[in-house]
C-alpha cells in the first residue's frame, strides 16, 4: 500500500495509527511544501483525491479517500486485530464517538478552514482563538459524556483494547493542542487520550516523530 | 424504534431516508421550538445526545447518535435492502462520498455554525452567504468528480440502487438548496439527486413533507 501523508495532518494521523494497530506495511508518499501547497492540487493527485487534502491510500487498483472509509475498508480486508467491537450497538457506539471527532469538531478546526477565516474574513486572532476553542470544547464535551454516561469500562474509549474512537480522539487531541485547547474539565477524554499515548502504533505514528517533520 | 427528529434538519433527514428504505417503521419525537431551542438541551435529552443535536434513534435499550454510525447500524441489523455495495472497494467508495458531504460539508453549514457566524462573529450577510456558498462548491465539486472519474455506471452515485452515498448527498442538496446553491456546474450531482427524488423513500422523508414542518 501506499499512503499521501503529512506529519501535521490529524486525518493523515488517524489512517498512520490504524495501519501500525494492524501491522499493515506501507510506503508513505509526503506531501510538499505543507496543506495549503499546490501539491495537493496537482491534476494527477485530484485525480486520485478530488477534495484535494490528505490522506489517500492506494492499494493496488483500489484509491481510498476520507480517514473513516479507509479504516473501515481496513477493517474489513485485515479484520485482526479488529478496530471494532464484536456487538452492532458497541460498534454503533464506537463509529459515534468517531463521528463527534471526525464530523462534529475536526472539520471546524482543518487548516483550510482556518486559512479562511483569518486569510478571507480578517478574524482577529482572538475571535479566531475563541471559535476554535468553542468548537473543541463543544465536541469533546460531548465525547466526556459519552464516556462518562454509557458505562462502559475499561482503559479505552470501549473496553481495554484501541478502536477506531480511540484513533479519532487522539488525532483530534493533537489538533486541539496545537492551539492550546485546555483538557481540565474533560479527565475521561485525558484519561484515554494518555492510555492511547503509551501504545507504540499511536505513539509512533505521532505527528512530531513522522520523517516529514519539520519545526513549527 | 423511536426518532427524535426535526423536519428542517439534515441529518435527521439522513435517517429517516434510511429507514424508509429498509422500510422500519418507527415512532418519530419531534423536537419542540426548533434546533436552536432549549428542548434538545434538557437534561433528559442531553442524557440520550449529549451533543444536543438531532437525530437520536432509540432502539430498545441501545441509543444512537451520529447519522452514519446509526445508518451503520441499521444495516447490521436490517440487511436488506443494503445500502452498502458488496465489495470492500465499493463499500470504501460510498463511505467516501457519503463523509465528503457529512465530514467535510455539512459541519460548515450546520444552523449552530451558521448561529455563530451570524451572532457571536456578527458576519455580514454577504460574508455569511459566501461562506456557505465556499464550502458547499468544494464538496459538492469533489462528489461531482468522484461520481464522474471512477466511471461507476448506474442513476445513483453506485449503481442502480440507493446507497449511503446518495442518502448523504440528498440530504446535502436540501441543506445547500436553502441558501440557494448553484448546481449547474455539478450535473453529475443533479442527476443523482433527480433519480433519488423520484424514490419515495427520499420525497415521503423530506423536510417539507414532515406532520413537524413549519412555514419558514
């Protein structure tokens, strides 16, 4: 398989963290030049990814798009160990925490998003500052809850082994932190957040320790 | 099953369509005094969605949250008729269509986004409208050329039967049609979103035709 990645891309990271859970070999393809490059605008690559972001995996004929599609693609070709639970409520469970992470916070929080509205609406760096924490707190408010109110034990998000909650929490965590979201009033999101951080596939795949890294 | 549902929302709309395809009957609970009401913030609620958003499907004892985990769902338990391909590679590709619009386009015209460009940032209507306007033209734009180079034949965006893929991009058609988008230039989405209207299950669940529905 090969994957276009990039070190700073929490949805890069979320594919990186479910290819090292299932040991699953790659080449990594880097993007140049960072998300606003024309890199990613290139006709070959749009024709691979037409919404022009990162990440794509490519294997064989087979070109994947959009971090949730991917991870349940490879749920399904390389079931062990699985990123799912075994029950249909459990996994509806786990796929809605992923959601609150990947559609509820994220998309407010990508670069583009910030490029437009500090480059084409002039938001001042404190009204860009507050709709970026607002958007956080509001999804990993909810996220605490569902961690807190559903009951479920154990040291991840469901149960004592990573899923795919876990993968979309930690990548959110570290877009969250680039901007200093503040973890306080979140401890199950931390406590989980700090489980995922000392499991290699999770650790290893992290932003700051990906070949690409440069210095921010 | 009970539906906590709103007719102007399009994520309910998600699930509603997708319930009417596996033809699951269902007691719908509408949300009193609108989404930006007090009514999806009472504790009750906040206890079942504790992102205070619609829908919430109640099946039994499992509550579900997240339009596409709950979609997910509905498929495990109600196979058919599936509203995912057969292949892994096809299922990948209607997941991927279906978070362009759920992920990437409709978390930035949502009414709480639009409530806080409006109120919180006081955006001028000119701003706020191209602002929608921006993000609707980028996902609808990147559906347009998955539907058109992956060169899948069909009147839906996989084939000859409705999938998730459509049921997203239907939903996102109602929400950007309310802010007057332009499809001309994405013929490939209008022709999919012609052939789903033409399905009960897509015109009996619109937001219009909901006992819910108010003049707006």
């Amino acid at each position: 398989m090969k994957l276009h990645t990039f070190f700073q891309s929490g949805s890069a990271y979320r594919v990186r963290i479910a290819l090292a859970l299932k040991q699953i070999d790659y080449e990594p393809i880097y993007v140049v030049g960072g998300l606003g490059s024309t890199d990613l605008k290139r006709p070959e690559y749009l024709k691979l990814n037409p919404s022009a972001v990162v990440p794509t995996l490519i294997d064989g004929d087979t070109v994947l798009t959009q971090t949730l599609a991917i991870i349940e693609y490879l749920e399904e070709i390389c079931p062990e160990p699985p990123l799912l639970p075994s029950d249909a409520a459990g996994r509806a469970r786990v796929r809605a925490i992923a959601q609150v992470m990947v559609s509820d916070t994220h998309p407010l929080s990508t670069a583009r998003v910030i490029d437009y509205l500090d480059g084409t609406l002039d938001l001042s760096e404190e009204n860009l500052n507050s709709w970026l924490q607002h958007w956080n707190e509001r999804g990993f408010g909810a996220v605490e809850k569902m961690l807190d109110d559903d009951g479920m034990p154990g040291t991840y998000c469901h149960g004592d082994r990573p899923t795919v909650a876990d993968i979309a929490l930690v990548s959110q965590v570290f877009v969250a932190k680039k901007f200093g979201a503040d973890f306080s009033s979140t401890p199950n999101v931390t406590r989980v957040y700090n489980t995922c951080m000392e499991h290699p596939a999770f650790l290893d795949t992290a932003p700051d320790r990906q070949p690409d890294a440069q210095p921010t």
